[in-house]
C-alpha cells in the first residue's frame, strides 16, 4: 500500500517525529478509541487496509478483533470521517 501511495506521489508525514512533513499519517486516530492505517486529515479521508497479517493467524481466527476493526472505523464515520475499507484489491 505505501508503495502504491509513493507511486502516486504521497509521502508519509513524519513532522511529528521531528522528520518530514508529508500528505498522510500512518495509525492515525480521527475519533478516540479508534485509528486508521493511513489518513489525511485535512480531507477527513482515511483508508483502513485488511489483507497480510489481518488475514492470518490471530487477528483472522478472533471475531473479537474483526468486531472492534469495525466498531473503530464506525466511530471515525460517525464523527465525519470517510474510510475506504481495502480488502485484497476491492475497496468497500
């Protein structure tokens, strides 16, 4: 996905770890309780990526990890926030 994101000429912003400014944050939290994979805040635009390690082991096999993935991105549109769920290659 960062690769994807580089490709389109979007850059991690790193300011608050004393680095560069860029165009999204990784982990980023738009409603407590809750985080995206990568956000743009100014947009209120988030993507929440599934696939590698959420499709495997742990966080696969536990309906109590799916559950509160959901309950997180839910928090984030309810407080305005649009987030593109990515699944593999579809986007819901």
């Amino acid at each position: 996905m960062m690769g994807i994101l580089e490709a389109l000429g979007q850059r991690q912003d790193r300011a608050q770890y004393g680095g560069a400014s860029g165009d999204y944050h990784r982990e980023h939290k738009p409603a407590p309780s809750g985080h995206t994979d990568f956000a743009w805040p100014g947009k209120g635009t988030a993507i929440d990526a599934r696939g590698g390690v959420h499709t495997k082991g742990f966080i696969a096999e536990h309906d109590t990890v799916q559950e509160e993935n959901r309950r997180q991105i839910d928090r984030a549109r309810a407080v305005g926030w649009e987030v593109m769920i990515l699944r593999g290659e579809t986007r819901q």
